[in-house]
C-alpha cells in the first residue's frame, strides 16, 4: 500500500505501522491547560500492542481480500481537535446537576441495557434483559423467568447473551418515550423495555434464524397512514443455516439461508419472515414507514472466510413493507420446521418484476458494515468497511423502481465517495452533515451528504469532507444526540473505540473500550471525554430527556398476586405446596417468623408497601441462593424447595432506614 501522503488518500493520516504518540502538555496566553495528542514519526514508536497490529497486519490482510486503495479525489483536510475549557465545562456537571440527554447502551455479553446521562457519560442504572443480574433478582424471582423463558424443570433456558443494537419507538419522526429494544445476537432473542419502569417486559425468540444482529423499529405504519407511531421492529439474521435447522443438510452449505423477521411491536410476536439472497447485518427504517432496508456482507452465503468476500459489491437489500404484508394475506408464504410464521419469498430471482417485487437489491462496495437513515429522510448510508467509500442511497429512486419508474435500481446511487479507511456506522447532525467511524484510520470524519452528491454527480470542486477527528482506537459504532429522528440537533456525538491501550490504568490483559465523547456543535469536532466501560458494548441511542416520563412508584394494582396489607400476608398449606405471603416497609417486614417443613414446595411473594419515591427493599434467604428486590408498591416472588433444614435469617439487602440492620425476618426450616 503507499504511503498516505504520496498518492495514496489525503484523509489517511497515518502510516500503518509508523504511528507514535506523544503526550504535549503546554498553556495558552489564559493558562488554560492545552494538552493534546499529536503524532510525529520521528518520536518513539509506540511498543507492542493491538493497534501497531491493526495498523499493519490487519490492513495487510485486507490488501490482500480486496481492500480498494483511496484515490486523489476525496478532499479530507487534518483536524485534531481538543476539549477546550468552555466544552469540557459543559460535559461535567456540578453536583445535582441534571444531564441534558439520556442514552440507551447495549451493555454486550452482560445480556442487559446500560442507562447513561449525558453529556457527563454517568451510567446511571442497568436494565437486565437476557441474562440474570443479582442486584434485582432477574431470573431469580419468577415474574423475571416467565419474561427470559425457561425449561421444563423451570431453569432459565438461557443464561448467556451478546446484546448488540438498541432503539426506541418512534411518533412522528421522532422517540415517543413508549419502548425501547435490543438484540441478543447468540440465542436470537429481542428483548422489550418498558420506558416508563425501564424494565425489561417481553422477550422474543425468532425461529429459523441464528445470528439476530441489525435491528430497527419502523417510524410510522407503512399500510395504514393515520398511524403515525411505531407498530413493528425489524430483525435481520446473519448466519445461514439449514431450513429447518433439524438436523438435515448438515453438509450442504448452497441450501443454507437466511431470514429477514418483522416484530408487533406490542404483542412481540413474529408477525412474518422473508427468505432472502444473502445474509443481514444492521438494519435501518424509513420514515414514511414505506421502506426497510439490512446492508449485506455476504451475499454469496460463504461459510469461510475468503467465499464471504469473493465478489467485489454486495447489496443494501430493500423490503417493500406493505407489499410483503399482502403477500402474506393473499397466503402466499409457507412455514419452516414447527414454526407457524409465515414466509415469504424475497429472492432475487423472484423479484425481478418491479412491480410485485417484495424486495429490492442496490448494489454497494463488497462487504459494508451499517446502514443509517439520514434525519431528512431523504437516504440511506452504507458504509464501505472493505472499501473507502460511503455510499448514498436516495428513498424516493428506490420507490420510484417498485412502481417500474426507474431503469436501473442501482440509479438510486446518488453518491459513492470515499472518506477514509474501515468506513463502519454513521451518525447525523440535522444540518447536513454525515459522521462516519473510520475503523482502520482511528479516526471520525465529517462529511457533507450533499456535497458528496455534487461531487459524485461530476463536481469535483465540492468539498464533500469537512473535518477529521483523531480517536483512540478503532471506532466502530457512533451515534449522536437525535441523530436518527427529525430532530437531530447536531449537540454530542459518541463514539465506541474497541481498543483502549494507554488510555486508562492497566487491569491486566483484558482491557476496557473507550467510549469517547465528542462536542459536534461548532464546524470542527471537539474530543471532551474518554470514558472506560467493560466489554463489549455495541450501539446506542442519544435522546433528550424531556421525551420520557418515567414513574419513580409502581402502581400496586398492575401485580395481581400483591399482597395489600400486611393482615393479608400469612402462610397456607395445601400439603407439600407452601404459599407465604409478607410484606415490607421500612424498618420491618410483616412477619417476623417463617416455620417451613423440610421438602416444602415454597412460593414466596413479597409486596413494598413504602410509597416513598427511592424506598427500594430486597429480600435475601442464606444458603437458598435467592436474592431479589422490591421497589415502592412493587410486587415480586420466588419459588424454591426446603430442602436444607436449620434457622436461616432473611435479611434485607437494599440499604432502606437507620434500621437496615434489624430488617430482619427469621426462617425455620423443620427436619
């Protein structure tokens, strides 16, 4: 490859291999503190570590699996802006000082949701969803099991997770504070929140797929045009498996295949599937509900390595939502394995008629990664990840081919211009402005969506690259405040780096990313924070927090098994079958004494009766490994077996009054 500043591309800025750092610390004529991050060859080089690697090996390999080469044309000017005093002020906050925005993080193979505040990056509380979490008792207390699903013997069916993607509900154009959901990539499940709790209520498995990965809700309802919210998420599969995955064509891998999901948004049940040509990565909606889209990495359903990159264009894969929901209606669809959904056929070689295609391929550089929908409304990015080059997909040409108005479906191609290496997501300011992570770079670029069709369309004047950001190190996902909403406000953009060598106190091998905070709000971008975060979280949403109403007390009514009053706790026996039922409010709960018989077949239901916003209890029995919370006027039970005779004290283990200490109740348990 040669070298970036001698005919290679001017937004590459670094040598791979030859990147050094040198920390220059310095102050102004003010005395503000201007410490930077600089790069100079001629300083040490840094020793050895991932990104040294990724600066040589991995873009060698790539070189060597079609990795295209930057040309003269992108016009990428060197920005390296710092936080100064005013933007760094703004990201940390006094003490009792609210946070402007709220983001939802995918917490990775923590299975749960991460809440942080924003612009300060305080995570604020975790949301448990696939994977069970000792602080609250998911998938201890039986209300949380019934939600994750469980196995005949009544163990949870799962308890590993690899959450990637999360997004919110949308009414018109814009996140309506409803719901939230996320992905669990292992096991192809999605999970539901509860915006108003922020607690996970629903979890879905889809069948016939593995791999569950892009998701997407839709912006408003593509058939019916008085509902202007959100009714359906998208799912897209990425691994081919047989059809049914029962045991049969284990060694034929050309009858593999893929599936593309539709979610009721409030049943969470899978309303239909498409069979497709090649695989799904992430998935994004447009916001006349019309369209739903997942860029593909593998369109020709490789199962190693270099057959996944064997031709040099994939596709972003459009699906015509309404047409797909008649096809399922005229019962043209059939079912795989045990499952009852439907499926419909959204092959290329049957839609190749525009005007019944379900389905529509554009083609797009081989192997891209992401594809976002700009807050205009107007196009679709995929970004390049093998190839330099973003690409802009204009919606209206894609609709104008389904009503046999356009040619060609690649004439909705309105810009394919380079940007850097390792091109991966994109995020929106609402001016115009498209930022995109460089993975091979380390770096963020800026880049005008209009400038760049200008300059695709034969301007090469127009200056489409507007700022470049160096970051540490490999950025992949990246969103900014409102950034997929109409109003996208162009304030804060984050960035999640994969790799944090250097950049925080060593722990030993395995090293926390970065997650980097960026002031977008001016021309150039502004690095104010590093932020360390356990791995391996993945995509986020950033929304302002006057959008949600969340309510601090649970409504005693919503838990049908409440215990109301503490006269209504007691125990009943119906031979082995045990039912207590207490209470709690601070400093006691309503029994003192529970007497169990060794072999009793126990359920457990505790109401907080504290009214008290903050007023959260927990309930822990020794040696039972049984742990669980309950918030103000919330209910909660679990089951177990007596099977270990002796005196245990069940204790309260959220800290609740001056009296915590003697929350107390004791439990016999009789040989």
């Amino acid at each position: 490859m040669p070298h970036p500043g001698k005919g290679a591309c001017r937004g590459v800025q670094r040598r791979p291999g030859h990147c050094v750092t040198r920390i220059s610390t310095t102050n102004d004529k003010k005395g503000r503190d201007m410490s930077h991050r600089t790069t100079d060859s001629t300083d040490v080089p840094e020793g050895p570590g991932r990104r040294r690697f990724l600066g040589t090996a991995a873009i060698a390999s790539l070189t060597g699996v079609g990795l295209a080469a930057c040309k003269e044309d992108a016009k990428a000017p060197v920005a390296a802006a710092t936080a100064d005093h005013g933007a760094t002020s703004a990201a940390h906050l006094k003490p009792g000082e609210l946070d402007t925005y709220y983001g939802l993080w995918s917490g990775g193979h923590t299975g749960d949701m991460r809440v942080l505040g924003l612009p300060s990056g305080r995570e604020i509380t975790r949301i448990p969803c696939f994977v069970p979490d000792a602080l609250v008792g998911w998938g201890i207390t039986n209300e949380s099991k019934a939600v994750m699903g469980t196995k005949p013997d009544g163990s949870l069916r799962y308890t590993v997770a690899d959450t990637h993607h999360t997004h919110a509900s949308y009414k018109d154009g814009n996140y309506d504070g409803r719901y939230a959901w996320i992905n669990d990539k292992i096991n192809s499940r999605i999970a539901r929140i509860r915006l108003d709790y922020f607690v996970c209520d629903k979890i879905t498995e889809l069948p016939n797929v593995q791999g569950f990965h892009g998701i997407f809700p839709d912006k408003r309802d593509p058939v019916d045009e008085k509902i202007n919210y959100t009714t359906r998420v998208f799912c897209g599969a990425e691994f081919h498996v047989p059809l049914p995955n029962k045991g049969g064509d284990l060694d034929k891998p050309e009858l593999y295949r893929t599936l593309f999901s539709c979610v009721d948004a409030e049943t969470m049940e899978v309303r239909w599937q498409v069979l497709i040509d090649g695989n799904c990565d992430l998935t994004a909606t447009s916001y006349d509900g019309k369209l739903a889209a997942t860029n593909q990495y593998n369109i020709e359903g490789g199962v190693i390595f270099a057959e996944m990159m064997s031709v040099e264009r994939d596709a972003c894969l459009f699906f015509n939502i309404a047409r797909i929901e008649q096809a399922v209606k005229d019962g043209k669809f059939k079912t795989y394995g045990d499952s009852k959904v439907p499926v419909v056929d959204g092959t290329r070689k049957s839609n190749e008629d525009p005007k019944t295609a379900l389905t529509a391929y554009v083609s797009v550089p081989k192997n891209p990664h992401g594809v976002n929908a700009s807050p205009d409304g107007k196009y679709f990015i995929c970004a390049g990840k093998l190839s330099p080059t973003a690409t802009v997909i204009e919606l209206a040409k894609v609709l104008e081919w389904f009503d046999g108005k356009l040619d060609k479906l690649d004439q909705a191609i309105v810009a394919e211009v380079e940007i850097g290496l390792g091109p991966l997501h994109t995020a929106f300011d609402g001016r115009g402005n498209a930022y995109t992570t460089l993975f091979l770079d380390s770096a963020l670029v800026k880049w005008n969506v209009e400038a760049a069709i200008k300059f695709h369309g034969g301007d090469k004047e127009a200056k489409y690259v507007v700022d470049r950001l160096d970051l540490q190190y490999q950025p992949g996902h990246v969103n900014a405040s409102q950034s997929e909403t109409t109003a996208a406000d162009g304030k804060w953009l984050c960035v999640g780096c994969k790799f944090s060598k250097d950049r925080f106190l060593p722990v030993g091998p395995l090293h926390p990313e970065n997650e980097q905070l960026v002031d977008i709000s001016g021309e150039k971008m502004v690095l104010i924070a590093d932020h360390p975060v356990r791995g391996e979280p993945h995509d986020f949403i950033i929304f302002k927090r006057e959008l949600l109403r969340p309510k601090a007390i649970y409504e005693l009514d919503d838990f049908p098994n409440a215990v109301k009053e503490p006269k209504d706790g007691g125990i009943v026996r119906n031979g082995k079958k045990v039912q207590v039922k207490l209470t709690s409010q601070a400093p006691q709960f309503s029994m003192s004494e529970i007497r169990l018989k060794k072999g009793d077949e126990v359920t457990l239901t505790l109401t907080n009766l504290d009214k008290i916003e903050d007023l959260t209890h927990g309930f822990a029995i020794p040696k039972y490994n049984i742990n669980f919370i309950v918030n103000p006027q919330e209910t909660a039970s679990v089951s177990f077996i007596a099977d270990q005779p002796g005196v245990f004290w069940c204790y309260c283990t959220h800290f609740c009054h001056a009296l915590h200490l003697e929350m107390r109740s004791r439990l016999i348990v009789e040989a």
